[in-house]
C-alpha cells in the first residue's frame, strides 16, 4: 500500500485518514473558534459594503434602511436598522 493510502473510506488532512465524524468534529470546533473570535474583535476596520431600504409599506412610519457592514479582520457580517 502507498503513503496515503487506506483501506477504509476517509478524508486525508497532511497524510492522516480521517473519518466522516473526526472532520466534522473539526469543523465544530474551528466555527466554535471564529465565533469566538468575532465576539472578542471591535470591528475597527468594518465597512459598510450595502444599505438597502423598504419603502413599499402603507404606513410610511414603517419604512425603514438596513446598513449591512462586514469586518476584514474576523469575518463577521451584520446589520443595523436605521430610520
């Protein structure tokens, strides 16, 4: 059998076999470590990438603007209502 090789159904990350339920188990934990990541960051690079508003309501007091903003340094994306 050649380097890299195995019998049994796996992924291979640097040359080790790794099942179904290992790879998602390290999925698990990388999204665990970058939603802590982004609840730690202060988003001091954010930008404002869209702003899109609803004006198609019957009652104008219920139009309202949403700024979508992302952050470059720990990915996260959100929105804030305007009015």
């Amino acid at each position: 059998m050649e380097p890299g090789e195995t019998d049994a159904p796996g992924l291979f990350i640097y040359g080790d076999p790794m099942t179904a339920q290992q790879i998602t188990d390290k999925i698990q934990k990388l999204r665990d470590k970058l939603r802590k990541i982004q609840k730690e960051c202060k988003h001091p690079n954010a930008v404002n990438y869209d702003t899109r508003c609803d004006h198609g309501n019957y009652d104008p007091s219920q139009d309202c603007c949403f700024l979508y903003w992302k952050c470059p340094d720990c990915l996260d994306l959100w929105t804030e209502e305007t009015r």
